[in-house]
C-alpha cells in the first residue's frame, strides 16, 4: 500500500538565498532527491515567515522530522535560535561553515540526507549572548560556536555593514585594512563566574567548539558537550600585538604567553567604557556590554558521529 504525502515525514529545509553560488542548486537538489529515496518529504522554504506558518499547523509539526538549514553559520543559528526545540540538520553552503566543520559534516546533499534518514543525532552545548542593555527589548541570542569582542568583530561588522549578497573571504580585505587603520583597541573587563575582580583585556574570545575562522586554533582543546566555555583574554592592544598573537596562534603557542589569559567559565560578563563590537559564530552582534553564558546540551543536531534514534 502506498502512503500517501500527507501521511509521511517531512523535512523543512531553511535556504538562504545570500549565501551560496549556483553551482550548489546541485547540492540542494542531491538533499531532496535523497530524502524522497528515504520515503521522507521535502519542502524547500526561502522565506521565513511561510516556514514558521507551516510549523505552526499542528498536524504538520506533527510529522516534521527537522528543519535543515541549507546556508552558512548564520542560518544555522537562525533556525535554532527560532525554534530551540526541533531538531536541526546542517548542509553547509557559507563561506566558514564553522559548526558544520567541527561536526565532520559534508558539502553533500546525499549524506545529509542519509544521516537525516538514518535519525543520527547528539546533543551539543548552546550558548546564550545577552546584552545587559537598558533597554527592555533587548534579546538573547544563542549561537553554537564562538563569540569574540574586538579586533575581529570589528572587521566582521565592517564587512557586513557593506555586504550586498554571498559574502567572500574577498569581501573582508578593506574591512580588515579599514580596522588595522583605524580600531583603537579600548580596554575591556571581563568578570568569569562570580569572581568579584575583572580581568582586564583588549581582545576576548569565547570558544564552545575547537572551530575559528581560517582554522585558528585558538581552543584547540574546546568540547562541545562539556558544559564549558573556553575563554582566552589578550591583554595587549595595539597592531604589533595583534600580529604577535597572530603568529603564536597559528604555531599554538599562544596560550604560553604571559599577557594571554587562558580559562574556563559557564559565564562571563563583559563591560566596557566605550561600546566595542562583538561577534558571534562570524555575524555581528551588537556591542558591549553583554553576558555569555552556558546552555549545556540544548542543541539537538544531525552528525556524522550522533547515536541512531
């Protein structure tokens, strides 16, 4: 007996329409093709006001397997931000790909589909940005891999503050000679826990996952399941010592030096007097001051290495 449509499993697939070239209209098309073998229905969403309409219908969520995010980091945390309690499949179309890349994920439509099939899961810690703003809308944001306050979030917003579509690695060559130029490197405090005194810093980063833009090896020893934040505090703050800290990362010996702080934490505060951009899993996110914190196992994500459930 056939079932008919309306009876299986469906997968929603989130396609960001900036990111990605048309060469991987292939890629999404593998996705589909492998999820119909799979007796699993497809529905490719653009717009993501008809994808939160559709899950709203109660028999449809009933029958919804994940939600895909077919794009970068962003669209990634788009999806989990919106709906934390459904699980989320990832086929990698941006131009870092961090949380894809940490999970071994392939820019293949037919193994995502496979793992999707298959139900291969595990649960990967979260972690929350909160701005401490006064003002009373200010909203949380979760995000899956990294966050950073200054150097490199400077560039990131100045890239995407002039973005017109699919950003490139390309895109942030004036965004980094606009920062080398001109970013002031204001000083930061960062309290750890419920520490009384802050440390004092120019550059913060706060790793979840061992994963940072052109494969720095900032955390290499960060786990993603751990309940842990891996921070590390750059005290200096100038051009010269960024470029220091540059070359000692790519040779891992930056956490030997004497003026980086290498740490754990479930949550961090950072304040400042001027306002200093901050970052998160590549995408701007608003300026200082803010709260970062923990969310152990509250992402429920498709791998490579997830158990059959």
């Amino acid at each position: 007996m056939i079932q008919s449509t309306a009876a299986k499993p469906w997968v929603a697939i989130q396609r960001n329409p900036m990111s990605g070239a048309g060469s991987q209209r292939e890629t999404l098309l593998q996705l589909i093709r492998e999820l119909h073998r799979h007796e699993i229905v497809p529905r490719v969403f653009a717009d993501r006001a008809q994808l939160a309409r559709w899950i709203q219908d109660p028999q449809k969520r009933g029958r919804l397997r994940c939600i895909v995010a077919a794009g970068g980091d962003g669209t990634a945390a788009d999806v989990f931000n919106r709906y934390p309690d459904i699980p989320v499949a990832l086929l990698p179309m941006g131009t870092e790909n961090l949380l894809s890349r940490c999970l071994g994920i392939e820019c293949s439509g037919e193994v995502v589909g496979r793992m999707i099939a298959e139900n291969r899961r595990r649960r990967l810690d979260l972690c929350e940005l909160n701005h401490l703003s006064a003002d009373p809308s200010s909203i949380r944001q979760r995000f899956a891999v990294v966050a950073s306050a200054g150097f490199d979030a400077d560039i990131i917003h100045r890239a995407h503050a002039a973005r017109t579509g699919h950003i490139t690695r390309l895109a942030y060559l004036q965004p980094i000679c606009d920062t080398v130029q001109n970013y002031p490197y204001p000083p930061m405090r960062v309290w750890l826990d419920d520490a009384t005194e802050p440390h004092v810093c120019r550059f913060v980063v706060v790793m979840n996952l061992p994963a940072y833009a052109l494969g720095l090896p900032i955390a290499a020893q960060a786990q993603g399941d751990d309940g842990w934040l891996d921070v590390r505090l750059f005290e200096g703050g100038s051009l010269l010592q960024m470029l220091r800290y540059f070359t000692a990362t790519i040779v891992r010996q930056h956490e030997g030096l004497s003026d980086v702080v290498s740490v754990r934490a479930r949550r961090i505060r950072i304040e400042s007097d001027v306002a200093v951009p901050m970052q998160v899993d590549g995408d701007p996110a608003g300026f200082t001051p803010a709260e970062i914190r923990i969310l152990p196992g509250a992402l429920d994500v498709y791998s490579p290495q997830g158990d059959v459930r």
